[in-house]
C-alpha cells in the first residue's frame, strides 16, 4: 500500500555556511600538493635565475669618503667675513644634499662626458624589440578615427607685446637633463654616524667607472667650496670698496660743514657757554630776591592797613617794632599822635617799595638778555657736538671698513675648502645583483604563488568532495559513494557491470543497496526513487546499476522511466530493444498487469523488467498526479519487490516532487565536486517543502585520481590501495 513520506526538519547546517579556516585542513592539502608547490617552486627559482645570471646587468659601487674640517684657520682672521662650514646635523645633511645637486652633477657630466654613455644617456641604446609605447602607437594608427588633437597650451600664437633685444637663452644639449637624473640616481651620499666624514658612492656597470665618478665629484665638490669662498670674498671685497669710498666722502664732507659752522659761530665755547650760564643763574637769583622782598613789602602793608582800620594799635607795634610808636601806644596817648607816627613808618614802607620795584625793574632786562644769549649759544654747541660725533662715527666706521678691506683683499688668494679628501675611492666592488637572494626570494614567491593558487582552489570550491562535507554541510546522511564509470558511452553500461561484477564501481552500488534496504529494516523499501539536483549528476547511472543489483539478489524488479521529457533512460539499452510507447501508453490501461505487461522491455544482458519513458501529449507533472498513477504504482507494488523510478531533477521541473510522494525511499544524487552546495540546498529544500524526506544522499562520479589528489579518504583516495585485492579493475 502506497504510503508518504512526513518530512524531517532540515539541520540548521544546511543554511549556514562554514566559514573559519582550519589551519591544520589547509597545511594538510598543502601538503598534499606538495609536487605542484615544489613546480610552481622550480618554475620562479628558475625565472629568478635566468633574470639573475642572465638579464640583470651587474653594478659596481666605489666609495671616497671626506672629511670636514672643524675649523678653517685662515691666512687673516677676517671675523663674520666669509664663514666656514657648520658642523650640526643640519649643515651636515646639506652639505649632503650640495653634493647631489644638480649643478655639480652637471659639471660632472660634462667633466667625464657622461652625455655620451649609453648607461646615463638612455637615447643612445638600442631600441627595445616590444615598447609598450610602439604598441599603443600601433593601436592607434589602427583606430578607424582620428583622434582629437590637444588643445593649444594658454597663450600660444600671441605675438609678444613688447619686442626685447635679449639674447635667447643658451639651451642645455638633447639628453643632457635625462643624463643628470640618471647620474643623480647612480650618487649616493651619506654622513658616517658621530662623526664628520661623509661618504660619497657611486653604483656604475663599471667598476672603474664607479671610481672615477666618485673621486671627481669629490674633487668637483672641494672646488665647488673654495669657488664659492672666492666668490663671497670677491663680493666682500667690491662692496667694501664701494662703502671705503662712500664713507671717505662722506668725512669730507662732514668736516666741511663742521669747519664752516665753526667759521659762522663767534668763538662759541663749551667754557664759555658754561660761564654765561653762572651769570644768568646769579641774576635770576637776585631779581628773584628783590622780587621776595616786594611780596613781603606788599604784604606788610595790606596787613598795616588792615590793622589800622581796627585801630589795633598793639598788633601795629608788633608789626613796625618801632620804639617811639611803642612808647606812644605804652603811655596811652591819643590816637592823633598814633596815626601821626604810623603815617610816618607808613610812608617809610612805601618808599622802600617802592626802591624795591625799581631795582627790580633794572634786574629782568639782563636776566633775559643772559637767557637769550645762553640759549642761542646752547643750540650752536649742540649743533657742533653733534657734527663732531657723526665725523667721529664717521671716521671710526671708515677705519673699520678700510682694515677690513685690506685683510679681505689678502684673503682673496689663499682662501681654503671646508672639506678635505680623506680617502679616495678604489675599484668598486661587485654589488647586485644579488644573486643567492634573488633565488632564495624567487623560491618563497614560487612557493607563495603556488600555496595561494591552491588555497585559492581549495577555498574556491562550491562543490563537495568528501561524503564527510556532503554530511556536515546537508544535515543528511550519505548512503554511498560511487565512482565515476569508466565507460565510453551510456549503452556499455550494463555490458560492464556484467563483465565486472567486482569491480569498485559495482561494491559501490552494493554498498549503496545494503545501505537503502538497511535505512528502514522495520518498514521495506519497495518503491525508490533516484532524483538529483540537475541533470548529469548520475542519477539514471545509479538507477539502473540499483536495478541490476537488487535483481541479483532474486528480486523481481521493475525499472520505470519518471523523466518522459529528456527519456534518458533509452540511452543504456540497445535499440532492438527500444519501443516507441512507453509509460505514458501504460497509463492509458485500466492498470492490470496484463495490459502494462504490454509496454515492459527486457533487455538479456539485464534481468530487471524495463518501463521507457514516452513523449505525453499531458504536462508529466499532472500525469504523475493523476489517480492512474497510483494505481499504476499499486498494481507493480502486488508483482514486484522492488520499484526503482528515474526521476526528473529537482531544480528543472516538479515531477520529482509529486512522484516523491508515493516512494519509500528518496535517493538524492550529488554530482562529486560539482554541484554547488547552493544548488543542493535549493533542491532538498524543495523537497521538504511538500513533505518528502530524503531517505539519504549519494557522492557519485567520483574521480578516484582527484580523491587522492585532494588528499580525501575513503575507498576512492588514499584507502584505494588497499583494495587493490578486492576489486576487479
């Protein structure tokens, strides 16, 4: 009785994708393609060794070594005229950066003619058989268009506004700036560390090439030093010469106008300015004394007044201190004689006031007259102490200028470099290339390039190659591996499991079948379904070798065609055998077996009864859906022990799906090393959609030489040589 399948629930592994590296897993499958690391190896020791012996060109480095000298003493100690060299880190590493420039790079082209060696001057090799340049050039001549030409730089084909009668600037020679970088690039220059030597090196394909450019850029470097020295002296010299000259007319000059001041001032005298000054300061303080005295002259009046007006004839006697006046107001005598008396020292106070502004009416004429003269004097002085310390300044800074251009002018012949040879360069020395490393550095790149395309292989697989990943990656277990057949084409198939019964292709399909009549021992198998993910994935091949198994356990079995739409199955058997009505015919009967018996084929090489597929006029999805179907599959269940259905793949078509249905056993091909875990997936995923469980999973067409060189266990890899007295080849 047909019964369905409930579906299981799919392992949480079936949509998770393993993504953490395993170290051990990747040194174990890179040692397991150790010989093609070891070629990868060989092919970049063998480039490395070809480019070292062969294409690089050899160099020679020379080296002279210079000394700074700490302290230059010249001939004359001409101090701030022209300074030597500083010794700080940074003087140093520009005196460095001196010796690479390129002005005495280019005195040492044209000293040694550089311009015209081919090594500097990359215009004088022969051009090279493949340019990338001659490329691109050749692609262009070859595009159907003409290229657009580039815009005219900003100003061009303006005339000039202004026409100059300059000479034009002397350009430097073809080559000439291409030389100077490669001969800067060949110079080397570097300060030994904690002292003040430097090093100078030059790196040529020529070792005495390398001596020679070392030691006459020294030698253009020292000479570089003292010309500039001689140059600043000779700057020093013609600008001291110009201010010696400026500076004497200008005390001439100075004492011109000092000696006609002198003429123009009437024996004006610092002594003389200073007596003025004491008799300008005596009569200020005498008009200043008068001047007190009329203050308390004016003041004794104006308080006699008041006093008088009070009639305090007591505070008068104190105030006048006059004995008659005293012995009038002691007696008590009328007032009469009081104010008699009082008018009388009145008037007496009047008079000497009045005497009193006199004088100093007398006194302010001189004193402003004294003033007057005091301050004009005061100006002249001043301007004649002033002229005489500008010629003074003048006469000192003029001696000053006048011995320094003397000692500059004996200086200009001895002047002295601040650097000396310390030793000159001898025949470079071998220097690249180096040869042991660029073999050991090819043989790491060979093997790094090898171990990355393995581990990219490896890594990049989307298909599986051991039943252990097909497991671990589905949830689902696997019922067997079978290897690829080694057949040519589909109809010797059943010829070579009958010539090779213990072959390894057939232990596996025995394997498999003890392995699906095992999977359930409470409940048979009687109908089993192969089906797969996409077509080519051996299905059809494990049917019919499932077939031919099961009858050789005397069962009747029964081979039925599911895909009518590709009808692969007519493929493996011979054409006198093939029908043109098949299945589809089958169904149109009232499902007896006498009249299905009308559409099965036997072929004598196989003892299993053979049901084609037939090209339906119905969609087979419907068909396999239909109520005749059913009772087709109970009619063949009550004659036979075994219904083995090739079905349509999964991913295609649904036909699997609703013929799953009636199966008791769902055998799910994978392709080995092939079909994508994705595609898997998708497929069992399908399956559970509609409540089939997939009674297990087969590994087939697998390639026992690619087990092994995967390195993956089993009967197909590195166990295969243990079963050589096993199976038949």
């Amino acid at each position: 009785m047909l019964q369905k399948h409930t579906a299981q629930p799919v392992s949480s592994l079936q949509t998770e994708r393993d993504d953490e590296l395993d170290v051990l897993a990747l040194a174990g499958t890179l040692w397991r393609r150790k010989f093609a690391l070891a070629a990868c190896a060989l092919v970049a020791l063998l480039l490395g060794a070809y480019y070292a012996f062969f294409v690089a060109v050899p160099t020679y480095r020379s080296t002279t070594s210079l000394a700074l000298e700490l302290r230059n003493e010249p001939v004359v100690d001409i101090e701030a005229l022209v300074s030597g060299a500083s010794t700080d880190d940074a003087a140093l590493n520009t005196e460095i950066e001196v010796i690479r420039s390129r002005g005495l790079i280019r005195q040492l082209v044209q000293e040694l003619n550089l311009l015209a060696d081919p090594e500097f001057n990359s215009s004088l090799r022969p051009a090279p058989a493949f340019s990338l340049r001659k490329v691109v050039a050749a692609a262009i001549d070859q595009l159907p268009f003409d290229l657009p030409a580039l815009p005219e730089p900003r100003g061009a084909g303006i005339e000039p506004l202004v026409e100059t009668e300059e000479e034009p600037a002397v350009s430097a020679p073809p080559g000439m700036n291409a030389t100077i970088g490669a001969v800067r690039r060949a110079v080397a220059a570097n300060v030994q560390r904690n002292t003040y030597v430097f090093d100078i090196s030059v790196t040529t394909q020529s070792p005495r090439k390398s001596m020679v450019m070392a030691n006459t850029l020294a030698e253009l470097y020292i000479e570089n030093q003292i010309d500039q020295k001689f140059s600043a002296t000779e700057s020093a010299v013609t600008w001291l010469s110009t201010r010696v000259v400026e500076l004497e007319e200008e005390l001439r000059n100075r004492e011109s106008e000092l000696k006609a001041l002198r003429t123009q001032v009437d024996l004006v005298s610092l002594e003389g300015l200073e007596a003025l000054n004491r008799q300008l300061i005596v009569a200020r303080e005498r008009a200043e004394a008068v001047a007190s005295e009329i203050s308390e002259a004016e003041a004794r009046l104006s308080q006699i007044a008041a006093l008088r007006a009070e009639q305090d004839y007591l505070g008068l006697d104190s105030i006048f201190d006059d004995n008659t006046l005293s012995a009038l107001v002691r007696d008590g005598s009328d007032t009469s004689a009081i104010e008699a008396r009082l008018d009388l020292l009145t008037d007496q106070l009047d008079n000497s006031l009045t005497r009193q502004r006199q004088r100093l009416e007398t006194l302010m004429p001189s004193v402003e007259r004294l003033e007057g003269q005091v301050e004009a004097q005061s100006d002249e002085v001043s301007q004649l102490q002033q002229i005489e310390r500008e010629i003074q300044t003048t006469r000192t800074l003029y001696e000053t200028f006048l011995t320094r251009l003397k000692e500059a002018t004996v200086q200009r012949g001895t002047a002295q470099a601040d650097s000396r040879v310390l030793s000159e360069a001898i025949m470079g020395n071998y220097v690249s290339p180096n040869k042991s490393r660029i073999l050991m550095l090819s043989l790491i790149l060979g093997l790094l390039v090898g171990a990355a395309i393995v581990l990219a292989r490896q890594l990049g697989n989307k298909g599986y190659r051991s039943a252990e990943e097909l497991e671990t990656s589905t949830g689902r277990s696997v019922l067997g591996q079978i290897p690829l057949m080694p057949i040519k084409r589909r109809n010797q198939l059943i010829t070579y499991f009958n010539d090779k019964p213990t072959s390894a292709a057939a232990e596996a399909i025995r394997n498999l079948r003890t392995s699906i009549l095992l999977s359930s021992p409470d409940k048979p198998s009687q109908i089993i379904m192969s089906t797969s993910s996409l077509p080519g994935e051996g299905k059809t091949t494990q049917a019919i070798a499932l077939a031919h198994n099961l009858a050789g356990l005397d069962k009747k079995v029964i081979l039925i065609e599911g895909d009518v739409r590709r009808r692969t199955l007519n493929q493996y058997f011979r054409k006198d055998v093939n029908t043109a009505e098949g299945i589809g015919s089958a169904l149109q009967t009232d499902a007896s077996m006498e009249e299905i018996a009308k559409f099965i084929i036997r072929d004598p090489r196989l003892d299993v009864d053979v049901i084609l597929g037939e090209k339906i006029a119905q969609n087979a999805a419907d068909v396999f859906s239909s109520a005749k179907f059913k009772r087709f599959l109970g009619t063949l269940q009550a004659h036979y022990d075994y219904v083995v259905i090739d079905t349509p793949p999964v991913l295609i078509v649904p036909d699997a799906r609703v013929i799953g249905q009636y199966a008791d056993t769902v055998v799910f091909n994978v392709a080995w090393d092939r079909t994508s875990r994705v595609q898997v997936r998708e497929a069992l995923r399908q399956l559970s959609t509609v409540n089939i469980s997939v009674t297990g999973l087969v590994l087939s067409q697998i390639s026992p030489a690619g087990m092994k060189r995967y390195g993956y266990g089993g009967k197909y890899g590195s166990y295969a040589g243990y079963g050589s007295s096993y199976y038949e080849s």
